[in-house]
C-alpha cells in the first residue's frame, strides 16, 4: 500500500510541472498541457503553485472557447467556459472570484450564440455582480456588451443602446479599441435591425477607423460582411463590389482558406473544425478526407477537435 504522501508534490517538482505545460501549449499540444495541469492542481501541496496552475487551466479553458465561437462552433464554445467554472467550483472555492466572473462571462457569450437567452442573462449578471465588488473595470465593460448583445438578440433595441452606451465609456476611458469595435459592431447591427442603413453604416466607418489603426484583420472582415448585406440591401452595385473585393483581400491576407476544397473561410455559413496541429478545415471536407491526416502540414490528426 503506498502512502499518501507519495503522491504529493511539492513547491519545486509544482513550478516545473507548471512550465512543462506552459511549454507544452504554447507548441500546440493543448491535451496534453491541460493534463499536466490537472495532475499538478490535483496533487500539489504549495498553495501559490496551486493557484497558478488553476489560472493556467481556466485561462487555457477561455482561450479555446474563444476559438471555437470563432470557428461558430458554440457548442463547444460553451463546453470550455462550463468546465473552467467546474473548476473553480471544485478547486478554488473562496479565493478565485476573478476566475469564477470570467468563466461566467464567456459562458453568457457562447450561450447567448446559442440562443439561450435566459442562461446568457443569468451568467453575465453574476459575473457583474463580482466584477462590481472588485472594481474589475475591464470585465465590467464586456459585460455591459454582452447585456446589449443579449437585449439586441431580443430585439429590445431600446434597452440595448443604453448598455452599449454604458460600455464604450469604460472601454474608452480604459483604451480598450478592440472593445470598442466591437460595441460599435453592436450597435451598428441594432440599426440595421431598425432599418436605419445609414446610422449602421456610420457606426461601421468608425469601427473600421479603430480597425485599420490597430491592423485588425478579423475586425475588418467582420465590418466588410456587414457593409456587403447593407449596400446589397441599398442596391448600391458599386459600394457592393468595393466591399466584397476589400472581403477576399483579408481572407488572403489572413490565409482563410480550406486547405481540403481551397475556398475561402467565413463567406458561407458552413461549419469548421480544428485539428491538433492547429489547422482549420470545413467540417464536411475533414469528413471526406477521414483518417488520411492534415494535409497543411502532413501531420496524422486521428482526432479533430483539440487545438
């Protein structure tokens, strides 16, 4: 029988474990770093390793929720966020707080994508209720966000402004732009809802300022779909043109390309998939290659799905 002690770890044995699976994700490997993490949260005796290496988990948790809304993907967007909250529950009961309001937070994004409004309410009020006992200015903004995003997803336009209002006053008086974009990228689509093309359009022209100052592609890719539907909807030909060639622009920049059927990524509606290499492919070309590997880097990827 062995001891108990055996099995703990301590301070320097933490610290390397820690960095092993900061090596380990940053190369990509992020199955693998997310188990080392657990092993050393699960075994470790030094209260500072263990909440840092529970920062490391939940943080790694929120990144890859992000990627996967941003690959559409809100089922598994909203699975990251859900098990970072597990986490806390189980770990880091009484001094992770800051860790608890943010998996709440990205947990109201993925679920108001969804479409489960209530859940999404529900999350992002619990999340400003701690971001307002700590004065977490920053998490207070996106908050304020995603109220609007929820109440516009309603089609309470009137209830959103306020929030979004509320919102890119905090984000400015922090220097937040990319928040900022992304308030005037709420707001322009309330406008949009409204029928108000050219308010949208004016919200979408100042985005795109803050968008080209900082080089963000994603951000000007998103403003150039937006500006495709408006001017489609105007039967403004030549705005339309401008637009749609400004789209493919950024897609080459950014490389959005399926490397199975070689068209673009983000002009349709169609599902994505990342494999472990990092690559991402439409779902249903990954489907038709099956088991034959990444053809990116010629990696065997038996299974999809981690980044």
């Amino acid at each position: 029988m062995r001891l108990f002690g055996a099995k703990e770890m301590g301070q320097d044995q933490t610290k390397q474990q820690i960095e092993k699976g900061l090596q380990l994700y940053q190369s990509n490997q992020t199955e693998k770093a997310l188990q080392v993490w657990m092993r050393v949260l699960e075994k470790t005796t030094d209260p500072a390793g263990r909440f840092r290496v529970l920062g490391c988990l939940i943080t790694a948790h929120s990144e890859m929720g992000r990627y996967k809304d941003m690959l559409k993907d809100y089922e598994k967007a909203l699975f990251f966020p859900c098990k970072a909250a597990e986490l806390v529950n189980d770990y880091g009961k009484g001094w992770s707080l800051k860790y608890r309001a943010m998996s709440q937070y990205h947990m109201a994004v993925a679920y108001r994508k969804l479409g489960h409004l209530a859940d999404a309410m529900e999350c992002c009020e619990e999340s400003m209720k701690i971001a307002l006992q700590h004065g977490d200015r920053p998490l207070q903004a996106l908050c304020l966000l995603c109220f609007a995003d929820i109440h516009r997803s309603r089609a309470d336009i009137q209830t959103a402004f306020p929030r979004y209002d509320s919102s890119m006053s905090i984000m400015t008086e922090i220097g937040n732009r990319l928040g900022q974009i992304q308030v005037l990228l709420g707001v322009a689509k309330c406008w949009m809802i409204k029928k108000e093309l050219d308010k949208a359009l004016e919200g979408i022209e100042k985005a795109q300022e803050l968008a080209e100052g900082l080089g963000n592609k994603l951000g000007l890719l998103k403003l150039h779909c937006l500006c495709e539907g408006i001017y489609r909807t105007k039967g403004q030909q030549r705005e339309l043109r401008d637009h749609v060639v400004k789209f493919h622009e950024c897609v080459e920049e950014m490389e959005l390309y399926c490397g199975m059927c070689g068209e673009s990524i983000g002009e349709k509606n169609n599902q994505l998939q990342a494999l472990p290499c990092s690559h991402f492919f439409h779902l249903k070309c990954l489907q038709t290659n099956g088991t034959r590997g990444c053809p990116n880097c010629l990696r065997s990827s038996m299974k999809p799905g981690f980044v």
